[in-house]
C-alpha cells in the first residue's frame, strides 16, 4: 500500500484545468491501486503563510536548542514537513502563472524546504553541495499552461520557470523520479484545446 499524497495549487475551483488532472489521476490511480490512500493538501485556496522572521527565527535552531516561543515559527512547517515525508507518491497539480508557480505553491515550498529535515549540505556546512534527504519517492507533476512549446528545445522553453523549477527543487529535496504532464493551449480554446486535453487524458489513464 501506498501513500499518495495530492497537492492542489490553483486559485480556481471548477474551472480550474490541473484540478480535472489531479481528480483524473486519483480516479485512474485508485481503480488500478484500490488499497492506495489519499491525502489532500491545498495550497491554492487555502493560504499557505510565507516565510517571516519568526520562521527563520526557529528554523535555523536545532529543534533541542528551541525554547517553546520560538518553536511557534515553525508550527505548520513541521506539520507540513511530516505529512511530507510520511508519503511514498506525490501528485502536484498546479497552473503557470506568468512563466512561473502560484503564490501559494511558491510559500509551501518555502514551508517545506527545510536543512537538514528535507535537504542538508553534504559537509554539514555551506558548501554548494546539497543532499536530499527523501528517499525512495515518486512525483507527478500536473501542469496547465495557456500557451504551448514550454519543453525542452521548444520555442518557450527559455520562459518555463514553472514545471523546470519544480523538477530542480524537489530534486534538491531529493525527489528524482518526476514525471510531468501538461496539459497546454488552453488559451486558444476551442478543437485545438479539446485535442490537447484529450491526449492529455488518455496520457493520464495509462499511467
């Protein structure tokens, strides 16, 4: 049995396209892997806090050294940080926004990226060498995009600081296995939408 964790990034509801991709994927998931459980986390219209002095306050002391005013900053980073860890899959479901992430996919990140619980330094000191501490997990990224050419090689690859990001700085955690699926075009609507989404669904059912 297998622990899936989903994350949902879009300030959108029904209308949100990476949310049909993540609510496909745990349909298509949970028929092949009926003994799988879910866990939901929403970082879209759910506000995720950024990182504020408190935070680092706490997060830079060693959890035996923290006094418990201090321990305050990093709360809901620890429980973030667990709930993280204690899944084997994640499914990331999130739009661009202007090349990028949302805000509040951005402040979770924040929120989980932390020395020497999620990553450290090789040495134990700065170094430029990072190590992952996650072992053994698999992502799936689930991206939408209103235009199109975002890949490697591909004439908008140079803008894509959203699925590009989101590879290099799970790796740095040391998620390695990624595999991403986006569902483009939807600016353009219409029979050019419609055969994007329906490839992109049969990509989806034959995972």
């Amino acid at each position: 049995m297998n622990k899936v964790l989903i994350i949902n990034a879009s300030a959108r509801k029904e209308r949100s396209q990476s949310r049909k991709l993540t609510q496909l994927f745990q349909e298509n998931w949970k028929r092949k892997n009926p003994n799988d459980r879910f866990t939901h986390r929403e970082v879209g219209l759910e506000a995720i806090p950024p990182v504020n002095e408190e935070w680092i306050a706490s997060a830079f002391v060693k959890p035996s050294d923290r006094t418990t005013e201090n321990q305050l900053g990093v709360a809901l980073s620890d429980e973030l940080v667990k709930e993280f860890k204690e899944h084997d899959i994640y499914v990331l479901g999130t739009p661009m926004y202007n090349w990028s992430i949302p805000s509040g996919l951005k402040a979770y990140i924040d929120q989980i990226m932390r020395i020497n619980e999620t990553w450290k330094f090789r040495s134990g000191k700065p170094d430029g060498d990072y190590v992952g501490l996650l072992k053994n997990k698999k992502m799936f990224i689930l991206s939408s995009r209103g235009d199109t050419g975002y890949g490697e090689n591909e004439k908008n690859g140079h803008m894509n600081f959203q699925t590009t990001y989101l590879k290099f700085v799970f790796g740095i955690m040391g998620v390695k296995d990624v595999t991403i699926i986006s569902l483009d075009n939807e600016e353009f609507g219409g029979e050019i939408f419609e055969n994007t989404k329906k490839d992109i669904y049969q990509k989806l059912q034959r995972i």
